[in-house]
C-alpha cells in the first residue's frame, strides 16, 4: 500500500477489524519510511458485464431497468414483491456468474422470460410479445405454445438425497 504522505510503497498493518455490518476491512498502517499512520478500508467489488443493447452502444447494468421490466409483466398478477425480488436476484447472480465482461440484451431477455415463465404464465406471453415484437396473432400463439412446454426445475443447491435422509 502507497503512503498518502510519502509515497513510499513499504507500509506495515498495525491493526486489522471488521465493520459491524461484516461487509469492510478496517486497516491501520504506518509507513516504513516516514513513520506516520493512516487507515485505509477494503470491501468486496462486484463487478456486473456491461450490456450490449441490440444497436451496438454498451451501458452498465441497471438493477432498476431489470425490476421495472418485470414489474410492467406482472401488473396486476397474483405474484408477490417477494417472489419478484427473487427472481431479480437469480438474474443477477446470473450476470455475475456470467463468463464474459460483455452481455447482450438478448441473453438478459432470454433470462427474464425463463423467471417469467415459472412465475407467471400471462406475465411471460406480456413480455415476450414486446420483447420479440411480436408482429401478427401467430407470434402470440408459438409464444403460448412455448410456455406449455414443460420447465426444468432450477437446481437449488441442495443433494437430490438430502430429503431421504431426513
């Protein structure tokens, strides 16, 4: 770590704690060269890809576009705040698990439509049709159709034996 005084590059931890919240590293240094003390504070940075819109310009991820857009699908349908807040989470654990710096807008509609798909039917068809411009009545159709298939159920970090042994 560079001293702020000196900028000499050698400096020595005095002392090291944990913020009450457990989320920061409280640091206190002294400096080998000019022997004064400063504190310094770490934290975890996650990173979200950017995303690439369909027209090429990138911008950051914005948890908020991504909750406005479910809640638009799922205006005045049985789902709870709670379930929504989940889904949105999954999302973007999704993105941070993602492999690249980079994510497409079609890879996050194709994540939203998976969420919306097990949470709710209408919801799902609501945003598809926007979300592949849906042109004639035949779109509107596949979409259902696509729906009906049969969802494969999300791994939930648990052993698929844990209930036997119960």
């Amino acid at each position: 770590m560079k001293c702020p005084f000196c900028s000499h590059h050698d400096t020595q931890v005095m002392d090291s704690r944990v913020s009450e919240e457990g989320d920061t590293i409280r640091r206190r240094r002294r400096c080998l060269s000019c022997d004064r003390r400063f504190t310094t504070y770490e934290r975890i940075e996650l990173a979200m890809p950017a995303v690439v819109k369909r027209n090429g310009t990138r911008t950051e991820f914005d948890p908020a576009k991504l909750q406005a857009s479910l809640r638009l699908a799922l205006r005045k349908r049985p789902v709870s705040t709670e379930l929504l807040e989940r889904a949105v989470a999954r999302i973007q654990e999704s993105l941070l698990n993602y492999p690249e710096k980079e994510v497409s807008t079609d890879h996050i509609g194709e994540l939203v439509m998976s969420e919306l798909k097990q949470l709710d039917q209408v919801a799902y068809v609501r945003f598809a049709s926007v979300y592949k411009s849906f042109q004639d009545i035949e779109e509107f159709v596949n979409a259902i159709k696509e729906m009906q298939k049969p969802v494969k159920p999300q791994h939930t970090g648990n052993r698929p034996d844990a209930a036997d042994n119960a």
